[in-house]
C-alpha cells in the first residue's frame, strides 16, 4: 500500500514537472517567433532598383488588347514573371488568383514571361485558366527587368515607380511585397535590419 502511494505521489510530480516544461517551452516559442521574422521576396541587385522609375512598356497580351506597364492613373502593376515549365510558378498561381481579387480595386496584375514558344504560352494559358489576365509574352521586359530566375515579382506604384520586388516562392513572400509598399521601405530585410529582428532562413 505505501508503495502504491509513493507511485502515485511520483507520478503527479512526474506530470507537474512536465506541465511546467511544456509552459516554458510554448513561452520559449513564443519569444523565438517574435524574435525571427518571415523572410521576404529575395531581392537581387541586377536591373532598376526600388524607388526608381519602372522602364516604359506598351506590349499585346496573349489574351487581347494592350497593356501598359508603367505610369497608370488609376492603380498599382504586380507583375509575374512565370513559365508554362515552371512547376512553383503554377503552384503560386491560385495565390496570384486570390491576391487579384483580394487587391484588385488599387491593383492590375500582369502575368509575364521574358520569351518561349508562343504556342506553349498558348496552351498554358487555356490550361490554367487564365484568359482573364493581361498575359504578355517579352523579351524586351525581362531584360527590362534583369530576370534571372523564376519565379519573380515586380510592384510598381501608379506613378510607375518600383516600390518592391524579387524572387518568389510563397504566400508569405508575396505578402512582404505589399509589406514592403506599406512600410515605405525597399524590402522587409532593409526594414527588418533597422529593428531588433532578424529574418528566418
């Protein structure tokens, strides 16, 4: 009997003593989010930098009609540099479907690729439903904007001025684009660099 006494009263101090653990850990969590924050859209030197003026561009889309890209008097340009070969680029494509609707009465969103096969395009642009965007096929813009890798975003204000871009490979890296617009800084990094955080990696 006083053995199964003192079982029991080991027990109970066993599980105190990991319900006090699990608290200081989910605290410790708690500190270490805090602390590291999202990183953002990875941004290159190459190409016209943030708070520069955008290259000019007046190009046909693949799904009818012209496109500006550029000073617009009526709202902000995303535009999405893609691929019909990219496997993340279609990946990112209903992000890019929730954020046009989400964002579209201050944004137009382009989808965009610097060259291929206009067939392909063609054919990617059937497939994944995507005739309701303005769709341009162009060397000249990919150069414009030194695009080396895909996925890549670019987001320019209405006067056509760059206000944030990069690589992107998530949900949480587009948002830091619109983050960036926000904070009135060139990038989540640049504005994280200046607080006491540092950037997850």
């Amino acid at each position: 009997m006083t053995a199964l006494v003192f079982l029991n009263v080991a027990m109970f101090v066993m599980i105190l003593g990991l319900a006090f653990g699990l608290l200081a850990m989910g605290r410790q969590i708690g500190i270490l989010f805090e602390r590291v924050a999202p990183m953002g859209a990875l941004v290159n030197d190459a190409g016209p930098q943030v708070g520069m003026a955008s290259p000019q561009f007046t190009l046909e889309s693949r799904t009818g009609g012209m496109v500006t890209i550029g000073p617009r008097a009526d709202r902000s340009t995303l535009v999405f540099f893609l691929s019909p070969t990219c496997p993340v680029c279609k990946k990112l494509l209903p992000i890019v479907n929730h954020i046009r609707k989400a964002e579209g009465a201050w944004l137009e969103v382009v989808l965009a690729s610097d060259g291929g096969d206009l067939a392909q395009h063609d054919r990617f642009i059937t497939s994944a439903k995507l005739q309701d965007y303005p769709y341009v096929v162009s060397t000249e813009l990919g150069l414009g904007y030194r695009v080396a890798r895909l996925p890549y975003a670019v987001l320019l204000d209405q006067h056509g001025v760059i206000r944030a871009k990069g690589l992107i490979n998530s949900r949480e890296q587009f948002d830091s684009l619109f983050n960036a617009l926000d904070l009135k800084t060139p990038s989540i990094q640049s504005y994280l660099s200046t607080q006491d955080v540092q950037p997850a990696h």
